[in-house]
C-alpha cells in the first residue's frame, strides 16, 4: 500500500475568514462586523441599534437545531446560495456565541428537569460545540463568533466569556482571536484661558475615545492571537472598511506551492492470511506421515527406557 505524504503550502491556507471577536461593547462589535462583504447574522440576542440602523440580514436562532438547520442552508456555492436566499451570502456571524453556549445548557437542563448545572454538562457542551464548528467550518465563506468577555478568577485578567474546555478549544477553528477595546486619546490643549479676575490659568485638553482591535497578545488577555502574523498589533477602527483591511493584510501572505509525494514501500514478504478461508490442499501435497517409532525390548538383567524415566521422575 503507497503513503502520501502531503506539503503544506497555498492550498491549505484558507481564502476565508475565520475570527473570534471579544470585547465589552455590543455597539461596536456589531459595527465591526458590518464592514464585512454581505453579511448574514446568526443572532441569538435583541437586534443592536446599529444592526437595525443598517438594515443587516439576520435569522433569530432560538436553539441549536435552528443553527443547524441555518448551516445546512448555507452549504453549497456562493452562487447556489444566492439562489437559495435571493441575495449573496459571503459573511456568517455568530452573535453570540456564549449566548449560544447558554441557550444549549438551559435546553438540556430543562430536558432533563435540573436547575443547577453538573460536571458533565462542561463535556457534554465542549463535544457539542466542536461538533458545530466543525460542521460550520467546511462552509465556503467568512465567519465571524463574537463572545463577551469574562473576568479570570482572582485575576486581573480576562478572557471570552465561554465556559469549559472549549475556551481553548475554539481557538482551532480561528485564525483571529481579537479583542475589540477603547482607548481615550487626550491631545495638546487647544486653547489657555486666562480668568483675569483670579488670573487662574485653565487648560482644556480636548479627548477622543478610540476603538481599538488589539492583535497581539498582552498581559491580561493571553490568548489573543493573529496566526497569519501579518496584522499590527494596533488597528484603530473607523467603522467603514476595518474588514478589508484585515483581508489586505492577509493577501500579502506568500507560502510555497502545495505539494505531495507519493511512497512505495518496500513489498512484504509472502505471508499467510488467517484472517480469509482456509486454502484447500490436495491429498499430495499433504506430509508424510511420522513412522511409528517401537520401544526395542531391554536386554536381560537391564531396565527399559521407560523404567529408568520414570525413577528419575520420582527422585525429582
């Protein structure tokens, strides 16, 4: 049996998006993701006041078997969807996913008429997840999951807000793990005034407030990351084509040609197979027989063979 042995290069690296998307604000996330190409929301929460501004596309999910039932639709070709929806598709977001992740603990517990979660749920909910994202991953366009963040216990830290293993686990289904965050900027004072009645000095520093993609790791969110190593560690968000530019920075990757090599391994030698029929064989081609090999009699006054073996029997 021949071995292929695949080179990873160009055709393994994905011509879509996939990103996970963490911050505080739903505002500014929703904002965000608008500046995707023709986007579809996933929505499991109210719609946001920018979504409804914009007049975005969007599928109330109410439980896991509508997500499912939203990912079977959304299979084929870009050109198969449109016909399918009546308007391209080239954008997926999941808003929420810790919604999602909620909504599927508060199914089984009610399934199974608990009102407290036990350990198992925390597998149970892992395997599920992987499951769904692994389905949705094999979908010929963008994804985007946004998550709320969570304070780390007894830590100034923070993270997605999802619980159990698949915290860690989501980040195999990314290339982009980014926290969304302001930051406000405080310039030079435009203007001194002078009160000439106190002669008080008073400064007016103006202030803006920016939104911030963070790409990079920092100290209290470890688990940013950006796998094509192409973006800055800072993008300041304008709202208007903060996804292209992701797209632009990820068109500059340059990998080698994919490739694979085929091996022939040496061939075994020829050995029986137990696992088939048992071969027939002819009446010739069957062994001779062993000849039947009698005991000489012993001569007079001597033991026989026997008799000696079976003294040295009883003295052991």
């Amino acid at each position: 049996m021949s071995i292929t042995v695949n080179i990873a290069g160009a055709k393994d690296i994905s011509p879509h998006i996939r990103m996970l998307l963490a911050g505080a604000e739903n505002a500014a996330m929703t904002r965000f993701y608008l500046s995707a190409p023709d986007v579809l929301v996933a929505l499991l929460a109210a719609p946001t006041v920018p979504l409804a501004l914009s007049g975005a596309k969007y599928v109330t999910i109410t439980s896991e078997d509508d997500l499912r039932a939203l990912k079977v639709a959304l299979e084929g070709t870009p050109e198969e969807r449109e016909e399918k929806f009546g308007f391209p598709v080239k954008t997926l977001i999941i808003d929420s996913l810790d919604e999602l992740q909620r909504i599927m603990l508060v199914a089984r517990m009610a399934k199974e008429k608990r009102m407290e979660t036990v350990s198992e749920d925390w597998t149970w909910i892992s395997n599920r997840l992987n499951r769904i994202y692994t389905g949705l991953n094999g979908l010929d366009l963008n994804i985007i999951s946004l998550t709320h963040l969570a304070q780390v216990h007894e830590s100034t830290a923070i993270k997605p807000n999802i619980q159990g293993a698949f915290v860690t686990q989501v980040h195999k289904y990314v290339d982009y793990a980014l926290l969304l965050d302001s930051f406000e900027e405080v310039a030079e004072p435009e203007e001194v005034v002078v009160k000439s009645s106190t002669e008080e000095v008073v400064l007016e520093y103006p202030t803006k407030v920016t939104k911030t993609l963070i790409t990079a790791p920092t100290q209290n969110a470890g688990w940013i990351h950006d796998d094509t190593g192409t973006l800055p560690r800072f993008i300041d968000l304008t709202f208007e084509d903060d996804f292209a530019t992701i797209v632009g920075y990820r068109a500059t990757l340059v990998a080698p040609e994919s490739s694979e090599t085929v091996i022939d391994p040496e061939p075994e030698p020829d050995v029986p197979d137990f696992t088939g029929d048992i071969p027939a064989v002819g009446l010739d081609d069957l062994p001779p027989e062993p000849e039947l090999v009698v005991e000489a009699e012993p001569a007079p006054g001597m033991s026989s063979i026997s008799d000696i073996k079976a003294k040295l029997l009883k003295k052991a």
